[in-house]
C-alpha cells in the first residue's frame, strides 16, 4: 500500500491551497484555478474539489465572485493563537472578559488516567475532585475565532480562588486568566490533528469534517502548588509558539 493512499482526495487539495495561501504563495487577491482546473491537475473529481473549495471558503481562506471565480480575500485575515505572547503581553484578561461564553456542561469528576499524566498529578492530589467545564467560546478582541473549550479545575485551585458552586463559567474563566497573568507557570502544549464533525463542526459553524487541530494546554504554578488544563477544537487556523533558548 502506498504512503498516504488513505488520505481523502479532497483533503489533499485542502491541505495544498490552505498551506499556499497561508504561507503566502497564493498572493491576497490572486484568482485560482477553476473546480475544472484543478480536478485535471490533481487527478481527482470535481466533487473531491468542489468540497475543499467549499471548506476553505468556510474559514475564510477564499471567496467566490459571481462572473469573476474564486480568489483569496484582498482582506484576508488569519487567525492566530500564540499563548506564551497572550500571557506575556497581559491581553488574556480583556480577550475573555469581551468573548461571548456559552456553558455547555458543568460536572465534578475525579482524574482518569490521562488526566493523572497530562496535569502531572501525584500523591493525594490523584484523587481529589476536578471541576470540568465544557464552553464555547466566541472571542470577539484581537483573536476573532471560536472555539469548543474543556477546562479541568481542581477543587484546591476553585477554593484558593474563592469560587461558588453557582459562579459562572465567564466568571472562573476570567478567575483563570487573572490567575494566569498574576504567576510564573509552567506550559505544556500539545496539538493533534482532529476532524471536526456532527455537533462540534456546527457548534464552530464549520462544514462537517472540517481539518482542525486538537489543541490542549497544561498550565503550573513554579511553585507545583496548583495545576489547571483546558482542551480546545478552535477555528483558529495558525497556533505558533516563540521562544528564547540559551539565555
């Protein structure tokens, strides 16, 4: 079987023409090929790029004009996610204090095994209650994307915090970023690829089976005192991290 023989044909002009246009080799304002065009030079049907087309149209990628064909937007506008630069530029308090959050469900819940590892539990810290938040948030500050978020409390941090049963997840979320800005911490990032379906796709308004990323986030205090992760399948389509090494 040959590498990648799996790989659906319409994703694959997705995956082209989102990387040209995002990198910029597919110039603002450029026309691309006709769905006639680019079927015969990727040896795929019309159907197959018809869907890709219609996928990056849905991000905002492209734009269809009557008479005229499909180009990339004179106004296009990438959605970046750079947390480290978030944090460091003190901006995460007014980007959550202006979205608009959408609490989906609230529970308590004890640690499964992939918690345990991803927030570094141990001890008696193995078996205390987590708080877990699922949201959608729509960010409407410099970010300008939506996202599905899952956050994981523990019960120690909600008490240091001063968290009620019956606070908000606007109000927690804003607790978190203020908590955030106020501590050196520790991050840990992990991005996935995901497919973006059913009730998340349409909860994001994405096309079902939209490429997303499943990003996910571990955040410590320095002093290991307390840990806090969110999960998140976002509309954002570039995530970049800067770092300084050897300082």
């Amino acid at each position: 079987m040959a590498l990648g023989q799996n790989i659906p044909l319409f994703f694959r002009v997705y995956h082209k023409l989102k990387q040209d246009i995002i990198r910029g080799e597919i110039p603002r304002g450029e026309k691309i090929g006709t769905i006639e065009e680019l079927a015969r030079q990727h040896g795929m049907s019309q159907t197959s790029v018809r869907k890709s087309l219609d996928l990056l149209e849905a991000e905002g990628l492209l734009t269809k004009k009557q008479g005229w064909g499909t180009t990339v937007p004179e106004t296009l506008e990438l959605h970046f996610f750079d947390l480290a630069t978030l944090i460091s530029s003190r901006k995460t308090f007014p980007e959550v204090k202006t979205a608009n959050i959408e609490e989906f469900c609230r529970e308590w819940t004890t640690p499964n095994p992939r918690l345990v590892g991803l927030m570094e539990l141990s001890g008696d810290a193995v078996n205390q209650r987590l708080l877990r938040l699922y949201c959608r948030i729509v960010f409407t500050g410099q970010l300008r994307f939506k996202a599905l978020m899952t956050f994981y409390f523990p019960e120690k941090w909600t008490k240091k915090m001063g968290f009620k049963d019956d606070d908000s997840a606007k109000q927690i979320i804003i607790g978190l970023t203020q908590w955030i800005e106020s501590a050196p911490i520790k991050i840990k990032e992990s991005l996935l690829p995901f497919l973006c379906t059913d009730d998340m796709a349409e909860s994001l308004g994405l096309p079902d089976g939209t490429p997303v990323f499943f990003y996910t986030t571990f955040l410590r205090d320095l002093k290991k005192t307390y840990s806090v992760s969110w999960e998140m399948i976002s509309t954002a389509n570039i995530f970049l991290r800067e770092m300084e090494l050897n300082r």
